[in-house]
C-alpha cells in the first residue's frame, strides 16, 4: 500500500475520529462538572484525532467528520441539558433551534473544528495537467 492512499487514510482518520470524539465527549462532562460549558470540545478533539491519524489530506475524510462532529455536539449537549418538558432525542431534534444563542455558536464551532482539523495540514493533491 502506498502512503497517499485514500482508503488508508480514511480508514485511519475515522479510527482517530472515533478515538478523539470518545476523549472529547467524556472531556466536556469532566470540564462541565469543573464549572465551565466546552461544547466545542467534543466536535474539536473529533477532528483532531482524525487529522493526527490520517497522515494524510482528505476532504472526505473532513466532510464525514464535519457531519459526525455536529451530530456527536447536538449529543453531547442533550445528555447534558435534555428540555423538561420531554427528555427524548427526537424531542430535542425537533426543538434544537430553541436553544440557546450560545449553545448553537459552539456547536457550530465544534463542527468546524472537527471539519478543518481532520482536513489535515499535508500539502493539497496536486492535478496533473494532460500530456499532448
């Protein structure tokens, strides 16, 4: 196998994500029973582990990682403050733009550090231009 291979690197990255999202998500209970509301955290770390283990540029890679960080944030923030008036999942689903201005900034901030950190920092492909 070839180091730039696409499989290879998304294989590894979504095994870093799923690393960094677990270390994440337990992460922003830890810092919320410490006083404090990281929302970012768990969509950050999500990308940051897939970026660290993918060695590798992928927007794939990013763009599931992008949709996985949102969905691990909308998560993240319903375990910690379900609505009283129904606490099931696809309650919260139908009102989450009733949230808080706050609690939306950071899971959208989550998302896009957990889209631009798996991205990576390796040089873009480049395209070969067509031999006459």
């Amino acid at each position: 196998m070839s180091e730039n291979n696409p499989t290879k690197i998304i294989g590894m990255g979504l095994a870093g994500a799923a690393i960094g999202g677990a270390i994440g998500y337990f992460a922003f209970f830890w810092i919320a029973r410490h006083g404090f509301y990281a929302l970012v955290v768990p969509g950050g770390l999500l990308g940051l582990g897939a970026g660290l283990c993918a060695r590798g540029r992928s927007v794939p890679l990013a763009v599931i990682c992008c949709v996985a960080a949102l969905v691990l944030g909308i998560f993240s923030a319903w375990r910690f403050a379900p609505f009283v008036a129904d606490p099931g999942f696809g309650y919260y689903m139908a009102h989450v733009f009733s949230l808080s201005s706050i609690t939306l900034v950071m899971i959208g901030l989550g998302t896009f550090l957990g889209y631009r950190l798996a991205l990576g920092t390796g040089k873009k492909p480049e395209t070969q231009a067509a031999q006459p």
